[in-house]
C-alpha cells in the first residue's frame, strides 16, 4: 500500500499573501514619491519614465522577495488559508488605494 503524501497548503498562501505584499508596495512607493519631492526623485532610475521605474521595481523586488520569504517559512506548513485571504485581500485594495491621485494628493506636496 502506497504512502500517502500530506499535502500542505503553505506555498499556495504564501504565492497569495506575497501579491498583497507587493500591491501594499506599490501603493505605499506611490503615495511617497508623489508627496515627498525626494522620494520622487530618487525613485527616478529612467528618466523616459520618471519615478514609475522605481515604484514599479521596488514593488516588484518587495513581491519577490515576500515571496521567498513566505515560501520557505512555509514550505511544509498547513496554514490558515481563510486569514491569508482575507489579509491578501486588505492589502490589494490599500495599494491599489494608494496609487490614486485623490488619495495622495491629500497629502500635499
């Protein structure tokens, strides 16, 4: 009789929660380079382009980095899906917030 492997759960949530991660980024990136000049500036790494080449890298580089992060801490893990959800699900919509003209502009610059 074969031996039944134990799946787990763990990788999955932690491929999920990493993309709130970086949606949460991508916003926060947002939110501070379009109200802090300097941040503005130093997220410029292509002129064509201006600070959207920071945000977007740095967001990117934040997903992956989670993403190892999670994967590995929970690599054999059975963990509480409907709690990464829902977080993952909080996250998206802050960053996806936080990349608005109406949101940040309250800020001022």
């Amino acid at each position: 009789m074969p031996q039944q492997k134990n799946l787990t759960n763990g990788p999955a949530a932690a491929a999920i929660l990493s993309a709130g991660i970086g949606s949460m980024a991508l916003g926060l990136f947002t939110t501070l380079a379009e109200t802090i000049g300097s941040v503005g500036k130093a997220l410029n790494f292509y002129n064509p382009v201006g600070s959207l080449s920071g945000k977007t890298t740095l967001a990117v580089i934040t997903w992956l980095v989670s993403w190892i992060i999670l994967g590995s801490l929970w690599k054999n893990k059975q963990v509480s899906f409907g709690g990464v959800f829902a977080t993952s699900l909080i996250l998206i919509v802050l960053g996806l917030i936080g990349t608005f003209p109406p949101f940040y502009e309250m800020f001022g610059k």
